[in-house]
C-alpha cells in the first residue's frame, strides 16, 4: 500500500489567476516558524474503506533558539482536508464537500511547549485497481493526506515538516519517500504485507496442493488400481477439508469467506478435489471391500508393474488411434482424387451392317 501526503497551504487567489502568481503569492505569505510533526498508522478497515492515522507536535521553531526566540508564540491552527475522511463530527454528518475547511484539527500554542496529547484522523483508503481483498496477500492500498497551517493572528501559512511516518499494523511493512519543495512537501508511505505474511500464505497453498495431491493418488490406487487400503484411511480426505478451512483462516488479515486470488489457486481446487475423493473412497464400500486379505498390497513393485501395463496399454491404443486415422485420411483422399477419363473409339457401324 502506499500513501501520498501532501502538506500545502489553502489558497487565498482567484481561480482566475495564474499559478505562478499563485505560487509567488503563497511564498511571500509563509512566516519563517516551522511546527514539526510526528505521524503513525495506527489501524486499518479494508471493509470499511478506512484507515486511522495519529498525529503529534513533536517541536516548534518558535519554542527553540530561533530568531522569535520565547515570546510571543501565536497559536497555529492545523487543519485537515475534511473530503478526505469518511466522517468528521464538526460536520455534525452533513455533507462532504472539495471546499477548503475552516475548521482546524488541531489549534497549536506554542507558548506551552509540545503536548503529549495525540490527535487521530480518519482518511478514506482506496485502491488504484479496485481490487482491495481481491488480491490477498498481493493487495496495494492508497490514501491520500493534505494538511496546512495557519497562524491565528495574521492569517500567515505556517510550514509544517513531517519528521517521521510509522506504521502500528501488525503483518505490514511502512516504507517512505519524502520530496520537498518550495510550497510543497509531499511523503509517499508504502505499506504492503510483510514478507512473512507473503511467505506464510504462499507456503500453506503449496502444503494444500501436496496434501490433496496425495490423497486423490490414495483414492486412484484404491479404487481404480484396487489396491488393499485401510479403512481407516477414508476419513482422511473429509478430515483434511475441515483442516484447510482452518488454515485458511490463520492466514493474518486474510478476508473472510472466499474469493481472494490464494483461494481461486489453492484452497476452492484443493476442496473440489478432495470432495470427489471423499465421495469415491466412501462409494468404493458399495461394491467392494477395499481392506480384503485377498486385495495386493499396496508396493511399489505392486505400482510399478501397474504404471508400466497402463503405460503399454495406452501406447498401444495411440498407435491403433494413429493407424486409423491415418487409413482415414488415405480413404478421404483417393475419394477427392479426379476420376479417370478413359476414350473409347468411334467404330462405323453401316459399314459392318453391309458387309
């Protein structure tokens, strides 16, 4: 997952007016303080389409040996594009809007140094394909993040630093990228599965693959081969769809039901299987008693001699296929080969009738 934060100021011109005169506006309107701020993702809703982020003020260049020095230190608002989050109570539920808000997050006095009170943020989440859980554990999530600052007094912009953005979500990895501007500082976060999880969930699809492999080879040499089996082995195929269920659900942050892209490849297959044999060993009972004294043991001598007879008796039909379609292609092309013309002479027949 990635996500794009950009800390900018609200603009203050026309929509008539050009960007360059935007931005040499903006430039003249920034006071020289900074207020630094720390930021963590704390958790996550891919139901929900939701992530919550926790915000702190780390420092402020107004509190330290700057040229302001101690003294007045004006209070900052920070605010927050609101058509980012999914609800915001200073709205009291009414509509989300695109305009520039005008109420802040948070109202910044740096008179009292850094607080230790936190301010958490609800941001939408999205995907660039829309896929979300769909793609499990391979799925990418975005958000995108616009904070501005201004100071309460003269309405200047104050610029904000974002020093650090970490990640508190249990199986994924935060990864970021911080570009700076003149107006702009923008922080593109990547959160993504770990390689644990990547790891854990490939290795239990290739465990249900094995596993469901040599069962349904179990079921083909006892009922087709007919090989002496235990009786007790009949369980194992209805026993091992209830395991993959719940190994299915060990997998961290996995969606719940079906339908991620591991469960079209390994499980919903794997289950299928398993469910004809099941149905097949249980069957066999019908007609015969798979565990009788007089049933070959299952050896690999036993396996070998039948794998070699069923290899001869398929390459035999092949050649027997092959030397009829072959007599049936040599019939259609003699039937569309051109008839022979034969000419017969003209014979005089008053001449012989006078005689």
């Amino acid at each position: 997952m990635w996500i794009s934060l950009v800390l900018k100021l609200p603009p203050h011109i026309s929509p008539e007016e050009s960007d360059e005169e935007f931005l040499m506006e903006e430039e003249q309107k920034f006071s020289s303080r900074t207020i630094m701020l720390f930021a963590e993702i704390i958790s996550a809703d891919i139901l929900h389409a939701t992530a919550i982020v926790e915000w702190w003020v780390v420092d402020d260049t107004c509190t330290g040996s700057g040229p302001l020095g101690m003294s007045n230190c004006t209070s900052v608002n920070i605010f927050l594009d609101t058509d980012l989050s999914p609800s915001d109570p200073r709205y009291n539920d009414g509509p989300i809007s695109n305009n520039i808000t005008t109420n802040p997050i948070l109202i910044w006095n740096g008179n009292y140094g850094p607080t230790s009170h936190s301010v958490c943020t609800d941001l939408v989440i999205f995907t660039m394909d829309g896929s979300y859980l769909s793609a499990y554990p391979f799925d990418i999530y975005s958000a995108d993040i616009s904070m501005f600052a201004q100071d309460v007094s003269t309405n200047m912009s104050v610029n904000l630093t974002l020093i650090e953005f970490s990640g508190l979500i249990i199986g994924i990895t935060t990864q970021t990228k911080i570009q700076q501007g003149t107006l702009f500082k923008e922080l593109i976060v990547y959160l993504q599965r770990s390689t644990l999880v990547i790891v854990y969930c490939v290795i239990i699809t290739v465990t249900f693959w094995m596993v469901t492999l040599m069962i349904c080879l179990i079921m083909i040499a006892t009922v087709f081969f007919r090989f002496r089996q235990w009786n007790e082995i009949v369980v194992v195929p209805i026993g091992t769809v209830f395991a993959f269920t719940q190994l299915r659900a060990s997998m961290p942050g996995a969606p719940e039901g079906f339908g991620d892209t591991l469960d079209y490849v390994g499980l919903l297959p794997c289950l299928t299987l398993l469910s004809i044999s099941a149905i097949t060993m249980v069957g066999v009972y019908l007609f015969a008693d798979p565990d009788d004294a007089t049933c070959r043991a299952f050896t690999w001598t036993e396996l070998n001699h039948e794998l070699s007879s069923l290899l001869k008796h398929l390459w035999k039909s092949v050649k027997e296929w092959l030397q009829r379609a072959q007599f049936r292609i040599m019939i259609a092309r003699q039937i569309r080969r051109a008839p022979y013309n034969y000419e017969i002479p003209l014979m005089d027949i008053t001449q012989n009738s006078t005689t």
